[in-house]
C-alpha cells in the first residue's frame, strides 16, 4: 500500500473558469521521496495541502485523496483531526510565519502531544530533545523564542515538530526557499537522511528543480493544475520528454550552460478565468501544432518505459529532439 495515493483529483473553486487542481494522480510509496515541480501558480501547493484537506472556502472537489488507505476527502472531521496530528505532517515555506514568535519553542514542539495524544509533559518534552538532537539541534532550543533562532536553525525545529507525531508522509511545501544555499544543502540532506531513518513517505513540494533532482526518487511536473510529466528523477532530467520540462530544464541555471543569457519560457501560464479547450502549454510550446490546440493530451505511459509517463501529443516524435542543455 502506498502512503499518499491521490488518484482523479479536481478542486474547483468559486468564479473560476476551470479546475484548480483537473485530474491529478499522485503517489508516494513507503520511505520514498517525491518531488512535485512546476511555476508558480501551478497548483503545487494546493495539491499538497488537499492531502491535509486544507482548503480555500468554497471548494469542491473530486476524485480521491487516500493515506495509507483512508480518504482524506471523506473522513469525518475528528479522524481528520487525528490525521492531522499524527498520520501526516507539513512543513511550510516559512518558519517565521509558522511558529508563534511570543512562545518559546519547547511549547511549539510539545504542544500536540500533550492536548492532543495526552502524552505527560515530561515524556513530550524528553520526545523533543530526541528529535532536536536528531535534526542537529541542542536541548537548549526548548528554551529559546524563534526571534534567537536563524532561518536555517528554525527549519530544523519545523522539520521536528513535523516528526513529533511519528508521521507516515511528510508534506514539504518549498520549505528552502527562504534559505541561503548553505542551509538549502543541509535542510535537503536531512531530510533524505530522516526519511531513511524513520520510515516516512516525502513529497517534496518545489519550483527548483535541481533540489528535485537532489532529493527525489520521482518526480511530477505540474502545469496548469494537470501533471504533464511523471517518471524516475533521473531518467526524466537526463531526457525530458515534454516541452515543458525541458523548458524548465533550459531556465536552471548551471555551471555547465552555455554562455549568454538564460533561456526564459516566452508567454504566461493560463489564468484560472480562462477555458481550456486543449493542451494547457500549447500557447508557450515551440512544437505546437493544430490538434494541441482543439484536444488535450492524456499522461501516458512512454514506449519503453513503463515507469515514465507524459502528456503531449508528439511525445514520441520528440524523442531525442526535447533535451536541456
């Protein structure tokens, strides 16, 4: 059984065109790492939260949301709860606008525990300090406000906390992007590192792609609210077969590119008051061709390569051709 297993999923919300979230299929097995890439805005995060059914008011949705068997988008609302404080875990973007500045951080990290599993204070604190020493971290920090704290230091509480409840999945929504590089490198490594050590399924939530490629096992490339490219991470970054990816690829900066100005993908993603009739990135894609326009293209599975997956119409004749570099 997977531990995160999103099959069909569309969200819809209050005066927009189309879907949010049209039809997405996701999953993230046992001590597996699964990255989900893609621009701003193209649904990433309200993918990962959908798993914790987080959801803007007003939104419908479809389809199934199952962890470790159970969907999430039909639980009552106390086992949800309880899902919530125990089954699965989130890290978010920013540890500042996470962690409450006016209480020290021992109460952040024991706090579930103690009202909600009734664990005594003694025991949730002594759990603290193992997982502290386990992200890097002293028993000293129980002491200490978040203001006292680095960026870097602070991530590491969050990845505690969300270890506290000893999780089978751990969401993880870009939660390097408000670090320097040095801490981006340490926060990736331990994560993988705690991901062996504990058991837990990861879906790494992000639009840098060489983190992908760093941490991830699989990888899913969003677009537009649909996934348009799955497969092993480093069987799809070494070949990319949609544009798209490969689009993205070409925008990364990296020591090996060629000299002159980065690649930018041209145009804009669609608005959400916008219908789609066809292939989503077909308005952006230099091998667009009548029918991306009239029809959208399934994910399919690429000849040869059960374990991969695309969506576009001429995957097969841009074999070869879609590559970064």
């Amino acid at each position: 059984m997977n531990t995160l297993d999103i099959q069909g999923l569309r969200l819809h919300l209050p005066n927009t065109a189309r879907p949010v979230l049209d039809g997405v299929d996701l999953t993230v097995g046992v001590r597996e790492t699964v990255a989900l890439v893609g621009e701003s805005g193209s649904g990433k995060t309200l993918t990962s939260r959908s798993v914790l059914r987080l959801l803007p008011p007003g939104a419908r949705t479809e389809g199934s949301v199952r962890v470790v068997g159970d969907d999430v988008l039909t639980m009552p609302s106390g086992r949800l709860r309880a899902l919530r404080t125990s089954t699965v875990a989130m890290i978010f973007q920013d540890p500042r606008a996470a962690i409450n500045p006016m209480r020290r951080v021992g109460d952040f990290l024991t706090e579930s525990l103690r009202l909600t599993a009734k664990m005594p204070q003694r025991a949730a604190e002594e759990r603290a300090v193992t997982l502290l020493d386990a992200v890097g971290l002293t028993a000293d920090v129980l002491r200490t406000y978040p203001g006292h704290l680095s960026g870097g230091m602070l991530q590491r509480v969050m990845i505690a906390a969300a270890l506290m409840g000893d999780p089978a999945l751990i969401l993880a929504d870009e939660p390097t992007t408000a670090l320097d590089v040095t801490s981006q490198a340490e926060v990736v490594s331990l994560l993988g590192d705690l991901r062996e050590r504990f058991g837990t399924g990861l879906l790494f939530v992000t639009h840098d792609l060489g983190l992908a490629a760093a941490i991830s096992d699989r990888v899913y490339v969003m677009y537009a609210g649909r996934i348009v490219e799955t497969g092993p991470a480093e069987a799809l970054f070494a070949a990319p077969r949609h544009p798209y990816t490969a689009a993205l690829l070409d925008s990364t900066p990296r020591l090996d590119a060629p000299q002159g100005r980065l690649a930018a993908i041209e145009g804009r993603p669609p608005g959400l008051r916008e219908e789609l009739t066809g292939c989503p990135f077909a308005p952006r894609c230099a091998y667009a061709t009548e029918v991306c326009a009239e029809r959208a293209p399934a994910l399919l599975p690429v000849a040869g390569e059960p374990a991969r997956g695309t969506s576009c119409h001429h995957s097969e004749q841009l074999a070869g051709k879609v590559g970064h570099g």
